[in-house]
C-alpha cells in the first residue's frame, strides 16, 4: 500500500472515531437504584405508584402500595406525599407514624402538608419532634415549615426557627432568608424583618417583594415606597408581588400621582398585561374615587377577570353610580367567571341605599341558586342590612337569627334599620339585647343608638351611651365623636355638644359640619357662619353638608343676604351642585321672611319641580304672612299629589282659612281631608323627668298630676300678664268659638302643660310645630321658674 494511503486510511478512523458518541462509562448507576438499596422490582413498584399518583389515582396508588413485597422509606415517602397532596392529612400522619425508618425528605413531606393546610402550630410541634430525635433538617425543611406561617401569634416559634437556621448553617441560602423575612412581617414583627434583611448577604426580588408587602401591610407605607426606590436603583427587577405590594401602599397615602407613575412604570416593565397588577391598578384608581379613569383602565385591559369586575362594580357602587354598578354585574353574568366570586354584598349594599327591594330579593335568590349554604352565610350580613333598610324587619330578623356567627355587623344592620325607619325604642330595645349577648358594639353601632337617643331627645339616655362609648374606647374615633356631638346638640344641649368638640383629638369634616349643624339647629345663625369660617381656616373644604346647615342657619335666623351669599358661592367658588335639600332652604328662607317674589323666581329656576317639602314650607310662610293668594297656589299643588307625607297641607290651609275667619272653606278643606283619607296627627309633647318620659296631648285629662298642672298653669298666666303683659293670641285656637273658650283651649295646648311639669332646666320635644302662643308662653315660663 501506498504511504500516502495509509496516512488517509488513519486520518479517517481518527475522524470516526471522534464523531462517534463515547462509551457510557461502567461507573455510572440510576439515581433509583440507589434509592431502592439496589432492587429493581423496588424501582418498578416505586415508579409505578409515582404514576398513578401522578394521574390522581390515589385508591389505585394505595392497593400497589399496599401490594409491594419489599417497600422502603421513598415507597412510603411518595405514598405519604399523595396523601398530603390530595388534603387526606390523617391518612398521611398515621402512614408517617407507621415508619420505622425516616429521613428528613419524610419530615419536610408532612411539615408541608400541615404548612400549606394552614396548621402552623401542627407543623411546628412536628419540626420540635423531628429535632428531639436527632434527624437534621435542610434548608427545604425550613422554607417548607415558614410557607405556612402567617398567624401574628407565631412570631416566638420563628424565632426559634431561625435560631436553628443560624445551628445548621443554613443562615446564608437566600431562599431560607426569603422565608424568614416574609414570616417576621406577617407575624408582625417587622423590626426583626428589617434586621435580618440588613444581614443577609445576598438579596433577591423576593427578599424585596416580602419586605415592602410586610410595610404595606403595618401602615408603613412610606417606607415601602423608599424599599421599591431602592430596589429599582440597585437593578432588580420587579415582579407582579412588586407592584400589587407598592399599589398598596399608594392607596393609603393618598397619592394619585404616585399611582400614576407606577402605572408608567407598569407600562414600561411590560406587566399592563398582568391580570393580577392590573387589579391591583384598578383597586387604586377605584379606592381614589377615580372613576372616569378606573372605567377607561377596566376597558383597556387585554385581560379580565372576576376580580377586574368586581372592583369596577364595588368602584361605582361607592361613588353612588348605582345604575352603572347594576349594569357592569349584568355584564358580568353573562361571563363564565365563577359565580360564587360575584360581589353579592356589594349590590346588596346598592339594593339598600336604594331602598330598592325588587333588586335586594332578585340578588338574594342568585345567591342561594349560586352559594353552598355555608358560603352563604359571607352575605348573611348583608342581607339583614338591605331587608332592614328598606323596612322588611321580618326578613331581616329570620336571616338574623339563622347566622349560625353573630358579628358585630348583623347587630348594627338591624339597629341602624330601626333607627332609619323611626323605630327608635325597637332600636335600644335590640342594642340592650346586644350588649347582653357580650357583643361588641362598634364606631356604626353608636352612631346609629345615639340617633335613636338624639330622634327621642332623652339627654339621660345619651348621657348613659356617652359613658358606653368611653368605657368602650371609642371616644378618639372621629365618628363617634361626632355621633355624641350631634345627639347633645339635638337634645338642647349645645354646650356639652361644643365640648365634645374641643375635646375631640382628631377632626374631620363630619365633626366640623357636626357643630355647624349643632348650632344651626339650636338658631344660633351667627355662631352657625362662625364656625363655618373657622372650618375653612384651618384647611377642611366644606361639602353640600356644610353649606346645607349654613342655608338652613341663615333661613332660621331671617340672614337672607348671608344666605343668598353662602349659596352662591356654594355654585361659583367651590363648584358644588346644589341639591333638592339646599333649594328648599333658601325657598324657605325667602319665605320666612315673606320675600315670596324671589321664592318664586328661585322655584322657576331649579332644575327640577318642586316636591311637597318646598310647597309645604311656602304654605306654613303663607300662613305667618297672611298672603292667602299664593297660599292658594302652594295648596293647589300640594292637592294634586297622588302622595303626601301627612295632613301638614290640609292643616296649613284650614288654619289659614281660619285665621281669616272664613269657616266655610275650612269645612271644605276637613271635608277634602276626609274624602281623601287623610287624618291629622294628633299633636303631642313629652318631656323626661327623673328617667320617665312623660307625653301629653292637647286637651290631656289622663294625667295623674293634671289638676296639679292646670293649678300651675293659671298662676304662671296670671304672674306673666302682670310682670310681661302677657295677651293669649287667640288666633292661634282655630275653632269657630266665643274669646274665653279660645283662652281655655290655649292653656290646655300640650307644649303648655309638658312646659310646666317640673321646675329647672328642661327639654320639651314636640311632634308638630309649636303655634306661636305656645312659643311665646314657654319662653315667659323659662323666665318664670
């Protein structure tokens, strides 16, 4: 052969040989035949309930378990993790306890399973056992053990763990870190999560993820906006948990701006197709009353789910947009999202503000069709709240007695909806109940008791609750502040209500408009504009509340250009739109003070008809001026309405009829009343003494003390006519009758003899206006005693 030719022949065989893979090397043995001790039937067995279990055949997994001939620790162990994946953790505790043999693998498995069922303490009194004898956990056992850890009452058992952490040296893996820094902030113990987070020597996006959250969570939300800075300035890049966590935080400080530079940012990482930060946007959009931009964002979003619907839905609902609420759930019935996510107490809430009770049962029956019942009870609540707020006590009552969990919030949903439909004594009677049931009463709960207490103006009964509410801790909370300011103020008490006040350590709008109401109420018109002013100074913008006090403060105390002011700049200055309520008192106080031709022009102007409170409060001003002709007017209308809330007009327009001595119309009008059904209430005062309320009515003969009162009454008449030249206005007894009969109907008036039941300071509350007789006597009692 050629020399050249074997030269190629080698070059070739070399190039083969190079191409050809290499020979297995003979030293190299299957992981699972190591772990079956070398026994390949035990490998087979092993592999094959691995199988099913992987399929979920986990009977089927049990009988080739069971039929193995020779099992070892991972035959137990992969049994052991099937039970524990499918929930069945006593199966797996007595298949555990079966072992003669366990390794840290068999440990970590059921720690798991405990972990991830929410059984901390379970898991942690098996990591003490695992210790005790002698078996060493990794760096898997301990982030198994800290992933179920979120109970605040935990925190000494984290400690411990991490003492062992530091024993084992498992101090330095990121991932062992990572769990002990997101145990320590959910078990509250931030400070120890800051600490071990300066220490670790290498940080990851979780590490930041767990901290900023723990911030967020402890109210510290100013620092886990300087975390998620310093995070990005050390180039670690964000995830979804990142951005959720910051949101939060931004929700609590108010920032919008800063809301809308994480969405920037949002948008540059690429994340706006996230479903979870894209909720996580909406919920700041929609928690900073944000609407319009929320709707825009829910619309732009490439992916939705429950949530996203949920959060626009609970989003208008709050801003009162109940129509566009009702309309996006409709939208959302139409999707295969699950239905037991859907916001059922939110539209339940809408139902009861409403007062729309087609809409609360239509809602109730999706949720019973929808709801096992044990879900169910999640809307107990807000089922007893909607029946009770549009005035179905009964349904209320029997879903109340049926929630098996009697939180607070049922109590105060029933107690609010007594006090809401003037069912004051129901109210107490039910907040007595609640209390003997040892049931915490809440900020709600006073609110609504010291309404039914303010409605009842008994000053003894809301001095009992103020008491309450300080034994219950309550008095720094801004409502129920308020709630006390309001009920003194409503019980003639102006002075404890300005007390209250001062002494409240934080305040907000509602305590502000609470004492310009307080005034408002008691006449006082310049105190009322006084306090108004103050509020403004020191920062708050006053809302329609404020301004609708202001009004009503200036119709009472005749300030007609103070009013027409306030109102006015109420419109230009701060662009609030007035409503029905704010109409009605400048109409009013035109009225009053018989300024009827700018009543009028006022009325042409709104932007709606005028209801029977603004005709009613013309008629009663028609009646003190005299000006039957637009009396007339106001009756007409009121007339024509298909519903009215009492006799008030058909009273007013008798007594006008009356006054002018034209006795014919009255008896058309009472005719009219008859031939419509409508009666008049029967005018009545009560009045509180020694924690007894006493009620009278005109013409009482019932009680017991009457010829005592009568005795009084004819002194205290005689005495004022001497000393203040007391006359009876005899106009204000509207009945066909000679003078002296007149004088004796005036004397047996009910604010007369409620007036005079006992001496000192009192209060006397009355169903119905006081004529201006009664008025005038009662002040020259007050003089008298």
């Amino acid at each position: 052969m050629k020399p050249y030719r074997t030269k190629l022949l080698q070059s070739l065989a070399s190039s083969i040989r190079a191409s050809q893979p290499p020979k297995p090397n003979q030293n190299v043995i299957d992981a699972r035949i190591i772990k079956t001790g070398f026994d390949p039937n035990t490998c087979r067995s092993n592999f094959r309930v691995e199988n099913l279990l992987r399929n979920g055949q986990l009977s089927q997994a049990r009988q080739a378990f069971d039929e193995m001939p020779n099992k070892n620790t991972v035959s137990t162990n992969t049994m052991i993790s099937g039970y524990v994946k499918s929930g069945n953790l006593s199966t797996a505790r007595e298949l555990f306890n079966s072992m003669t043999v366990r390794t840290a693998v068999s440990w970590t498995i059921l720690i798991g399973g405990y972990s991830h069922n929410n059984q901390f303490k379970e898991a942690f009194k098996l990591f003490v056992e695992m210790r005790r004898v002698g078996s060493v956990p990794d760096s898997v056992t301990f982030a198994t053990l800290l992933s179920g850890c979120n109970d605040p009452d935990t925190s000494n058992e984290v400690i411990q763990i991490q003492a062992d952490v530091i024993k084992f040296g498992c101090n330095s893996t990121i991932i062992v870190c990572n769990s002990l820094v997101d145990s320590y902030c959910k078990t509250s113990r931030i400070d120890l999560a800051c600490q071990l987070f300066g220490e670790m020597p290498e940080r990851d996006s979780v590490t930041f993820n767990a901290l900023i959250t723990g911030y967020a969570k402890e109210g510290l939300n100013e620092e886990a906006i300087k975390l998620f800075m310093e995070m990005q300035h050390l180039g670690f890049k964000p995830s979804d948990f990142t951005f959720a966590a910051t949101l939060c935080a931004g929700i609590i400080l108010d920032d919008i701006a800063l809301g809308q530079l994480i969405h920037s940012f949002v948008v540059k990482c690429n994340f706006v197709g996230n479903v979870f930060v894209g909720n996580a946007l909406l919920d700041f959009y929609s928690k900073h009353d944000c609407v319009v931009e929320a709707r825009i964002f829910f619309d732009e979003m490439t992916d939705v789910d429950g949530v996203s619907y949920n959060v626009m839905i609970t989003c208008y609902a709050w801003n009162g947009q109940y129509e566009e609420s009702l309309k996006l759930f409709r939208e959302l019935q139409l999707t295969r999202f699950d239905r037991c996510q859907f916001p059922f107490s939110t539209l339940l809430s809408v139902a009861a503000n409403t007062l729309n009770l087609q809409i609360g049962r239509q809602i109730h029956s999706q949720a019973i069709l929808t709801m096992a019942d044990s879900k169910l009870l999640q809307v107990g609540n807000s089922l007893v709240d909607m029946y009770a707020k549009c005035g179905r006590f009964e349904e209320a009552r029997k879903i109340f007695v049926n929630l098996r969990c009697r939180s607070t919030v049922p109590w105060t949903a029933m107690i609010s909806g007594y006090v809401q439909t003037g069912q004051f004594e129901k109210g107490l009677k039910l907040f007595n109940e609640m209390h003997r049931a040892d049931v915490s009463a809440d900020q709600s709960t006073f609110a609504s008791i010291l309404k039914a207490s303010a409605n009842l103006a008994s000053l003894s009964l809301g001095k009992q609750l103020h008491s309450f509410v300080i034994r219950s801790g309550f008095m720094t909370n801004v409502f129920s502040g308020s709630a006390l300011l309001d009920m003194y103020a409503k019980c003639g008490s102006v002075k404890e209500a300005i007390q209250i006040f001062q002494e409240m350590p934080e305040r907000n709008i509602v305590s502000w408009n609470a004492l310009i109401s307080a005034y408002a109420q008691n006449g006082d018109g310049e105190a009322t504009l006084r306090s108004f002013e103050e509020m403004i100074r020191s920062g708050f913008q006053p809302n329609s509340v404020s301004f609708l006090s202001v009004v009503s403060a200036c119709s009472h105390s005749g300030l007609v250009e103070e009013g027409l002011r306030y109102f006015n700049s109420m419109i230009l200055k701060y662009k609030l739109t007035p409503k029905k309520e704010h109409y009605a008192s400048m109409i009013d106080m035109f009225c009053r003070k018989g300024h009827f031709d700018e009543a009028e022009k006022l009325m042409a102007e709104m932007p709606f008809e005028p209801e029977e409170i603004i005709w009613s409060s013309v008629l009663n001003s028609c009646r003190i001026h005299k000006n039957q002709e637009l009396a007339k007017k106001a009756a007409d209308h009121l007339f024509r309405m298909e519903k009215l809330r009492d006799a008030a007009p058909f009273v007013g327009m008798s007594n006008i009829y009356a006054v002018a001595g034209q006795w014919d119309s009255v008896s058309k009008v009472k005719k009219a009343m008859r031939d419509r059904g409508v009666k008049k209430a029967p005018g009545c005062s009560w009045v509180e003494v020694k924690n007894s309320i006493h009620i009278f009515n005109a013409n009482d003969k019932l009680h017991p003390q009457m010829e005592q009162i009568e005795r009084i009454i004819e002194t205290l008449m005689i005495q004022m006519e001497k000393e203040e030249g007391y006359k009876p206005d005899t106009s204000c007894a509207l009945h066909d009758q000679g003078e002296e009969i007149k004088i004796e109907s005036l004397q047996h008036h009910s604010d007369h003899l409620a007036s005079v039941h006992r001496k000192g300071r009192q209060l006397v509350m009355k169903n119905l206006r006081s004529c201006t007789d009664c008025h005038t006597m009662i002040k020259l009692i007050g003089k008298s005693k």
